[in-house]
C-alpha cells in the first residue's frame, strides 16, 4: 500500500515538470527584450543584431526551438548560456550547490531554536514565557527580511567589523573563513523561518499536551521533562517537520534577495540576473532545477511523515 | 527530576558555554595575518567570458584590458597612442598605414610578439566566424573597408584601406571594439577560445564564475617608456595580485568597502557618496567621463515631430540642476555630443537651449500639444537614467508638459530603443572617443536603422566629408556646424556627461579616475601593512 | 491573551484603513511635490519623519503609500481568492478527472517560489500597478485552490451534505449553499496570512526593482529605495521598516485571533500553508 503510493506520487511529477517546463519556455520567450541585443547594443547595428540572433539561434520558429530544447532534454543536456557561453549544467550546479548549503544550515538553526522554543510555549500555555515566545514570533515573520539583512550589515559588518558582508567562501577552502561568511545570511535567512516553526511547533504541541495519553502519562506521575520530551515531543514534531521541508524547499530558489545582499553566488541570484539577460537556457534550467528539487522535497516531507508520526496511516 | 539548583547549575553551564563561543568567534575574527599585496576590486556584475570583443559587455571589456592589449589606446584627451605598436607612418593619399611593432613584448606564454601573430588577429577578427561585434566598422558596411592587411617586416605591418578614412585608428582602437592581441594558443586546435594570453600587465588565475576573476602581475611586462596617460603610457603593475569580486548590489559593495573587505569600488553614483564620504579612511576620485546622458525624443511617428514641442520640451528642462543632482556636485550640463575633455571640444559647442520657463511656454502655444500625457521611458538599472526621468517629469510639469512614467526593465527599454519605439526616453550612451563615432551614434536613417535618433541628410553629408577629409582646421568648422544644426533641430536632448566617481581605501595608492570611466589598475600600489580590515 | 491579540491586531488594521482613508482627503505635503533645495533633511517640526532624496515629504509619502499597499494586498487577496475558491471548489466537489488536471496544473505552479513566478510575470507586462496585483494573485491563487479543494473534499462525503444532495438540491445548490458556507473559516484565516505575506513579497519586489514603479510608491518600495542612504538618512529605512512591521503584526495577529475564535483546531492547517 505505502510503496504504491510511493510510486504513484514519483510517477506524478512527470507530469508536473513536463507542464511546468513548457510552461517556463513559452513564458520566457513571451519576455519583452532580446538577448542579442544586449550584446551588441553598443555597435548599433542592425546587421549585426540578426547575425548574432542566428548565431544564438534565437531566430527559428518558436515551435522548432521548443523541439530542439525538448531533444536536448531527453539526452539530460541542458545547452550553453546565452550571455556567457557556459555549458548550463554545470553553471547552475555549483551555484545550487552554495544556495542549499547555506538554506540547510539556515532551517537546522532554525529547527534547532523553534522547536525547544515551541515545546515551552506550549507548557507553559498562557504563561510570560509563552506569550514572550509569541509575541517573538510574530515579530520575527513580519519583519521584511531584507531589512533586516541591510541592518545586520550596517551593525555587524561596517559599524562592529565583526563579520565579513560581501561574498562566498566554500567550506572545502578554509572552514572557519567559511562559517564566517555564512553568519549574517543565515541569521537573516532563519530570523523568519524560526518565527514560522515556533508557531507550528507550539500549536501541535498544545493539541498533543491536551490529548489523553498525555493526561495519562502526567497521571502515572512521570516528571514534566519526560513527559515534555518523551511523549509530547515526537507527537508533535511531525507536523513541524513537514512545513520546515516545504520551507526548505521554498528557500532553495527562493533566497534571491538574501543572496544580493550578500554576494552569495547562488541559484536564486542566478535565476534573477538570467531573467534580466533574458538567458533563456540558464532561466529554464535554474527553473527546472528549483521546481524538481522542490517537488522532491515535498515528496520526501510527505513520505516520511508516516513513519515520524505514529498516528498517521495509509 | 533534578533539584532547583542543579537546574540553576545548569542553566548557568549553558549562559557560559554560549559566552564562551561568542568570544571564541570574536577572537578569530580579530585575528586575522595581512593577505600579501592582493587589490580587491568590485566588479558590478560578472564578466560574460575572456574572449575579447565577442560576447563583451564593459564589466568584461574593463577586466580584459588589463590582460590583453591592442595596438593603439587613448590618452586621457582622446589623443590615439601607440601601445602595442611603435608608431604609425600614413602615405600621402591617406590609403596606407604603415605600423610598427614595439620590441621587446613578450606574451603570457614568453613568445615574442611578431607581425605575423598580429596579422593572424587582424584576420581572426575581421573573420565572421569569430562573430567581433566591430567587424562593421572594417569590412565596408559602414564606410570604411580595409582592402589588406600584410607583413612587411618581423616588427612591421601595412593596412590598406579602399578610401582614406580619418578616424581609421581611432577604429583600431576603439575602447568597445576590445581589439586585443592574444598569441594563437589562446585557442584550441579546433579554434575555439580557451583563455587569453595576452601581453598586458596582468596575467589570468583563475575565472570562477558568478564569484571572482583573479589575475597576477605579469613579471616580464614591458611597458612603454612615456609615462601613463588614459589607458595608454606606461601600464607597469604594482599589485601581486587583483582579485575583481562580483558583487552586483551596489549596498553591499559599498558595505565592502566601508567594511574594509574591498579596496576599490568604481562607477559609484553620486548617491553612494552620501555614505563613503564621511569615512575617514575612504578617498574618493571623481572625474568627467565620456559616457553621456540623453533625453531621446522620437521624431518619426509622434507628436513629437512637431519641432516647437521639442524646443518647448528643450527649454523646459534645466540640464544644470539635472547635472548637479543627477551626477553630483560640480556637473555641469554639456548640450554637445563631444565631450569638453576631447580634444575636438571647441567653443562653438558650448551652445545650446537655454533653461528658460517662459520662452518653453511660448514654444509650447505655438505647437500642436494639447496637454495630452507624453510617455517617457526609463529603468531603475541606471540609477543616471531613473534620476534623470523623475526630475524630467517634474520640470516638463512646471512648463505645461505633462508625462507619464515608464518604468521598465533596462533589457525591455533596450529592445523599445532599437524598434524606435517610445516618445520620451531617459537614456545614455556609453563614451565614443571620437566625433565621428560619437555622431555615427545618433545621425543616420531611420527606415535603415531605426536606433538612430536624427535623420538629416545634410548632416549625414557633412559626416561622410569629415570620414573623408584630413585637414584638421576644416573639420573643427564642420563640427561647429553639425553642433548647431543639431542643437537647431532638437532631435535629441544631450544632458550632461556622467561623473565617474571611484572610491578606494587609503592604504590603496596611485589610483586614478580616468575619462573613459574604467578601473585602470596599472600603476595602482596597495599598502597591505596598513590596511585596517575586518578580513 | 487571545483577546488581547485580537484587539491589537484589529486595532492596527484598523489604524491602517485609518491612515489610507485619511491620506485621500489630508496629507501634510504633496508626496510628488520635490524641493530640490531641501534634500535629505532628518525629521524636524516641519517634516516629521525628514524628506528623501527629491525633498519630497516622507511623512505624506507614507501617507500616500498607506492606500496603494492596503489596495496592492487586498485586491491580490481578492482576485486570489476569487479564482482560488471557484476553481478549488468546482475541482473538489466534482473530483474525478477535472479534479486531477486541476491539482496537477496547481502543483506544476507551487513547484516554483512565489517571487520567480512574479517576477516572470511582472517582465513580461513591465510593472505597473495593476501588474504587480495580477502577478502576485496568479502565484497565491494555487494555495487557495488547495485549501479549498482539500476543505470541500473533506466535506463532500459528510452526512448533511448528503441530505441536501437527496433532498433534491442541484449540484451547484449543494456547492455554493452547504458546502462553501462552510470552508469560510480556513479560507479567512489562510486569507489573513496571505495578505500579510503579499505586503512582504511586494517589499522584495521592490527590492529587485520590479515593485510599483514610480513615481507611485508602496511601503515596500519605500523600504527599498531607502537602502541607498542608510547610513546617512537612517529615517528614510526606519519608518518604513518600522510601518511594514507593524502592519504585517497586525494582519498576523488579527488572523491568530479569528483562528483562535472560529475552531484551534484549524492552525496546523493554515500554518501549514503559511510556508
């Protein structure tokens, strides 16, 4: 039964990709502004603009690009940039790469601080410490984020010095340098996530907290921490766990702005230049990328919430 | 379940661990040995590939130049020098040029340089399988055609031309045309690009895209003998080692810097200034650039080809305070197409529509506008081009012209520029460095390209004699009557030069701003002894 | 606790509608008006919260912005839910074929971050405020089909519904008289999250330039436009900042204390969705 299902839902984003995928190559040619003439915008040539279109073979039918890119496809190549001439495989790789190792740390921080915070709210319902943890929260998910990264930047990096505000280093380099680096945007990346956890967190655990086992367990006179974390804890984690994934997955092609204001060479700012160089192949390989890699994630959230929460069955 | 000091004890384990870590990161933060002479420079955006002149845009064409070099550069004047030649000798019928090598120049690879490596460029380019965005302006289509390139010595080289062409070298070596001279092994057997092994100051580490460029200085450069002036002269290297970063938003790059993680920043807008000003250890440079802003009218088409309007329009905008908000203080308005740091600025070109309230009301009863909204184009990629917009619309507003805005992508604006699609357009153009290039922009056919602004045969005839003529004195006359004739016609409003501002930290030495509004990194010394960094 | 969250976050909103109403019949300054001789100057009697880069009013600028942001959020929500509830309810209650089309098309769209779909969208058009609307409502609208769908899914087979069906009512009498009617708490609460998740998706916006273009301006584009002079003119991002916070609070708010009204049960749901 579970691995019917398993294989009906990887079966399902067959068609979710392919429809997306048109999706993305009809609007991307739909997009006011030429590739072409971006390059060559400074010779003011005419001649030249449509020798550069058929050199980029942006001057075939809509329908035969459309087969040809489909062709390519097939055979998992995914054509060069238009803008740099890069192979687009490889482009968008290493910048995915940096984008998801920055996001998970951001959602483990943040899962690492909602959930205990959550945990307490819920048992002390009503108390200060919940409605601190509250008030927090919200706080924290209504504060637009990119303000709160331009202030981290203003206070840490030019007024403090503390923290290094522009560019990337990879851990592989020089893994202090690395997490120096990843401070300030994961903080600014978590700062809401943590308030969208905490909430979830302390509200499944309110709903755990009133159920009759739990009533039960507090009856046989175990102590508050064990009921907390043997009992409450695993029941209403799943729940939590499930919106971090679907988090996790947003965030993947999601962080542009937070990658502007840090320099961090990653997919979502690849995505937002390729779009603004109209670079059709790296537009439409970046969005292929973030949508599977989404709908993996979901998938993924979905299938193991059967095995993390006992109550749900199939 | 633990008793309440055990809990206490607990609590206060954890405060001190978490205390503890705090410090331990702040101490690695502070130290932190000074990097050898290593110039990190922001680039606005990536470089598109190392391949000159192809796929360029001015972040690759600003990177190249330190890594490859072409025959002929500009002084700051706009005077062409020789760099990787040693001169040039004209016959008398202005057909032939014949140019000398420089000796002594070796590339990145230690092979000399040699009239055969550069006749093979020459070829390379002008071949349209290498797809050089200049080929045009050789291969007969706009003018001039260059009949034949030849070997006539190791260390000479003649062009022939079909007709004389005054502005020859200035083709040669135009800043957007990149014509830079690489040894063949910067391509593969198939001939396909690999990297650039040029014989500039500097030699290419390592491109890792969407992060950084790095480049090394080149211990055998020979440079030329005079000293450095505009992007020629002599381009010794001072720095070990320049590492442009990519950091695209103009925040960040400013936070680079004042953060001490950047030592150069370049193409600031006057707004950034606001916040590196009051640093004490920040040095700002700033300079007329060739680059030029443009209110574009489209005369074909519109209400706009009513000439009383687009005088009214002329009159109604102050191109004094639009230079001074706009580019900073000290801007001034230039309603010529020429630049007043060339060397072909002459007096007659100062004149233009004077700021005037009243006599654009004037122009504007006598016109056919009847308060109808004008659109007028702009985009937030060129904070020049946006600034300029908003200003326009609110100075028209005060004579009588109403406008609406329209914001769009730069990408999008481009794609309306080429199909002369518009009313109104904020716009700018990057620096031409010669009048005839500058006018080449703007004069030409509509219906044969619709890119251009100003459709006068007469003009066009006037250009055609300049492209021709080689007597000095006479085209400074024609160029005083193609600056009057335009300024008569108001095809187009000329605004102002833009300011290229620069910002370094002060431990960097030797900077300069240049006219042509590009980091020029030879002759630029940093002092890593001194520099009071957060890296 | 429920209560007092309830009276801020009604209180806020409410002080919002407040704002907007007032800025259509007062406003200190023209928020157009530039006064290129006082540029940058901090908050004083005459400008409370300091002028921007044109001299232009802040306070009058926010003003103004109050009304184009409440209308920005709401019409999205609006047009959202519109097209959400219909398609949602239609694909629910019929299942079947339609059903699955439906929800794969809806998947295919969630597949992507909201901000890429805008931005797409708003590349295409070019900006405009209209656009920005348009564009914002074609990335929620799936969201609401989900809830929807899964809610009259949910509903479908339950014992009255059933009545109504033998009782003789057409199908469309059961979906829009028994079955909608009865969606109406989820679908607010996930209405009140949305609306203050357009006011932060539209701040982005703005960020990456694709905002409502000038010389208009929303609180987002505010913000945005503020970065430019952060360390000199800190006023310019901190009032902004400042209102964009306290808005999104109290849509926040207000939406946990209907939840908290109409049925607890209902947060895991909805927060579900908030991601």
């Amino acid at each position: 039964m579970y691995w019917q299902y398993v294989l009906r839902r990887v079966l399902l984003t067959v068609p979710t990709l392919l429809i997306a995928s048109t999706l993305v190559f009809m609007v991307v040619r739909l997009l006011p502004g030429d590739p072409a003439l971006l390059i060559v915008s400074d010779a003011q040539d005419p001649v030249l603009l449509e020798a550069t279109r058929e050199r980029l073979g942006l001057n075939k039918p809509l329908i035969v690009q459309y087969a040809l890119w489909l062709r390519q496809m097939v055979g998992l190549d995914m054509g060069v940039s238009i803008s740099t001439g890069l192979p687009v495989a490889e482009l968008i790789g290493t910048r995915f790469a940096v984008t998801a190792r920055i996001v998970t740390i951001a959602c483990l921080v943040a899962l690492l601080l909602a959930v205990p915070l959550g945990l307490l709210a819920a048992a002390r319902h009503n108390r200060a410490l919940d409605r601190g943890v509250m008030m927090a929260s919200i706080l924290l998910l209504s504060v637009p984020s990119f303000w709160v990264a331009l202030l981290l930047i203003l206070l840490f990096g030019v007024t403090l010095r503390w923290l290094p505000t522009v560019g990337y280093v990879s851990p592989s380099e020089d893994l202090l340098l690395a997490l120096k680096f990843a401070v300030m945007p994961v903080l600014a990346l978590c700062l809401t996530v943590i308030g969208q956890l905490a909430r979830m967190m302390r509200s499944t655990s309110l709903d755990v907290l009133a159920s009759d086992y739990i009533l039960f367990a507090r009856a046989k006179g175990l102590s508050e921490q064990a009921v907390l974390g043997r009992h409450a804890l695993p029941n209403a984690l799943a729940p939590t766990l499930t919106v971090a994934g679907m988090i996790f997955g947003a965030l993947l092609g999601g962080a542009a702005v937070i990658e502007t204001i840090f320099t961090i060479p990653g997919i979502g700012r690849l995505l937002v230049d390729s779009i603004y160089a109209r670079d059709y192949p790296v537009i439409q390989g970046s969005v292929l990328l973030v949508g599977f890699v989404y709908i993996m994630v979901n998938l993924a959230v979905d299938l193991l919430h059967p095995l993390l929460d006992p109550r749900v069955e199939y | 379940m633990l008793p309440e000091t055990d809990k206490a004890m607990l609590w206060r384990l954890l405060v001190h661990r978490i205390a503890l870590c705090g410090t331990f990161l702040l101490a690695a933060c502070a130290e932190e040995a000074p990097r050898e002479s290593t110039l990190r420079v922001a680039l606005s955006a990536d470089i598109r590939t190392t391949e000159p002149g192809v796929l360029r845009d001015s972040n690759t064409d600003d990177v190249l130049m330190h890594i490859i070099e072409p025959l002929f550069s500009y002084t700051e004047n706009l005077e062409v020098a020789p760099l990787l030649s040693s001169g040039w000798q004209m016959s008398d019928d202005g057909r032939r040029y014949d140019v000398g090598l420089r000796r002594g120049v070796l590339f990145h690879n230690e092979a000399p340089l040699t009239a055969d490596i550069v006749a093979w460029n020459i070829q390379r380019y002008l071949d349209p399988e290498t797809g050089w965005i200049c080929r045009s302006l050789f291969d007969g289509s706009r003018g001039l055609r260059l009949a034949a390139v030849e070997v006539t010595a190791e260390d000479s080289i003649r062009f022939t031309l079909e007709e004389p062409d005054s502005s020859f070298l200035h083709k040669l070596a135009n800043l957007q045309c990149n014509m830079g001279i690489v040894h063949p092994d910067s391509l593969d057997a198939d001939g396909e690009w690999v990297t650039p092994i040029g014989t500039g100051p500097f030699k290419l580490d390592e491109w890792r895209a969407g992060e950084f460029v790095e480049m090394s200085r080149n211990p055998e450069y020979a440079p030329v003998q005079s000293p450095r002036d505009g992007l020629a002269g002599n381009r010794s290297p001072q720095v070990q080692t320049v590492r442009w970063v990519v950091v695209p938003e103009p925040a960040a790059a400013r936070a680079g810097l004042l953060s001490g993680q950047l030592d150069l920043v370049t193409k600031l807008q006057p707004a950034d200034l606001f916040d590196l000003k009051y640093a004490s250890d920040i040095r700002i440079h700033r300079g007329v650039s060739l680059d030029w802003n443009v209110l574009l009218m489209q005369t074909e088409g519109t209400v706009l080809d009513d000439i009383a309007l687009r005088r009214a329009i002329a009159h109604a905008v102050d191109a004094d305070t639009l230079a001074e908000i706009t580019a900073g203080q000290g801007s001034e308005a230039n309603p010529a197409i020429i630049q007043p740091t060339s060397s072909f600025h002459r007096s007659c070109m100062k004149a233009g529509h004077v700021y005037d309230p009243e006599l654009a009301r004037q122009w504007l009863s006598r016109s056919a506008y009847a308060g109808q909204p004008l659109t007028l184009m702009a985009n937030k990629r060129f904070p020049a081009m946006f600034e300029n917009a908003i200003i326009i619309q609110h100075m028209l507003k005060e004579a009588g012209i109403s406008t609406q805005l329209e914001i769009v992508e730069w990408t999008t604006q481009l794609d309306y520029y080429a199909r002369g699609d518009f009313e109104l357009m904020s716009f700018g153009y990057t620096g031409r460095t010669h009048p005839l290039l500058s006018y080449s922009v703007i004069l030409g056919s509509k219906s044969d390209n619709p890119m251009m602004q100003w459709e006068d045969p007469i003009s066009l005839a006037y250009l055609a004699d300049i492209e021709r003529g080689s007597d000095d004195e006479r085209m400074v006359d024609q160029l005083c009557e193609l600056h009057d004739r335009m300024i008569d016609q108001a095809p187009l409003l000329n605004l102002f030069n833009a300011m290229a501002i620069d910002a370094h930290v002060d431990s960097v030495s030797g900077y300069q701003t240049t006219t042509f509004n590009k980091p020029r990194l030879w002759g630029v010394a940093i002092d890593a002894e001194t520099r009071t960094s957060a890296r | 606790m429920r209560d007092i969250n309830m009276v801020v976050g009604a209180g806020l909103c409410l002080l919002w509608l407040l704002v907007a109403l007032l800025s259509v019949v007062y406003m200190p300054y023209d928020p157009l008006a530039m006064a290129l001789d006082g540029r940058l100057r901090p908050p004083s009697v005459d400008h409370w919260m300091g002028t921007d880069q044109y001299g232009r009013d802040l306070l009058s600028r926010i003003l103004a912005a109050s009304g184009v942001s409440l209308m920005v959020s709401a019409l999205t929500v609006l047009a959202a839910f519109t097209a959400g509830v219909l398609i949602g309810a239609i694909a629910g209650y019929l299942g079947g074929s339609f059903d699955r089309l439906v929800m794969v098309v809806a998947e295919s769209f969630m597949a992507f971050p909201s901000l890429l779909l805008v931005l797409l969208f708003l590349s295409i058009s070019g900006p405009s405020i209209a656009a920005v609307i348009l564009a914002l409502s074609i990335a929620f609208t799936p969201m609401v089909i989900r809830v929807t769908r899964s809610s009259v899914f949910s509903l479908r087979e339950q014992q009255f519904i059933e009545a109504a069906r033998l009782s003789g009512s057409s199908k469309s009498a059961v979906l829009w008289r028994h079955l909608l009617p009865n969606c109406v708490s989820p679908l607010s609460i996930l209405a009140t999250s949305m609306f203050a998740n357009v006011l932060l998706v539209e701040s982005a916006l703005s960020f990456l330039g694709l905002g409502v273009p000038a010389p208009q301006a929303t609180w987002g584009a505010l913000l945005a436009d503020s970065r430019q002079y952060l360390a000199v003119a800190p006023w310019l991002s901190l009032y902004p900042g400042v209102v964009i916070t306290l808005a999104v609070v109290g849509v926040n708010l207000l939406g946990d204390g209907l939840r908290d009204l109409v049925d607890p049960r209902l947060r895991q749901l909805v927060e579900g969705q908030n991601a």
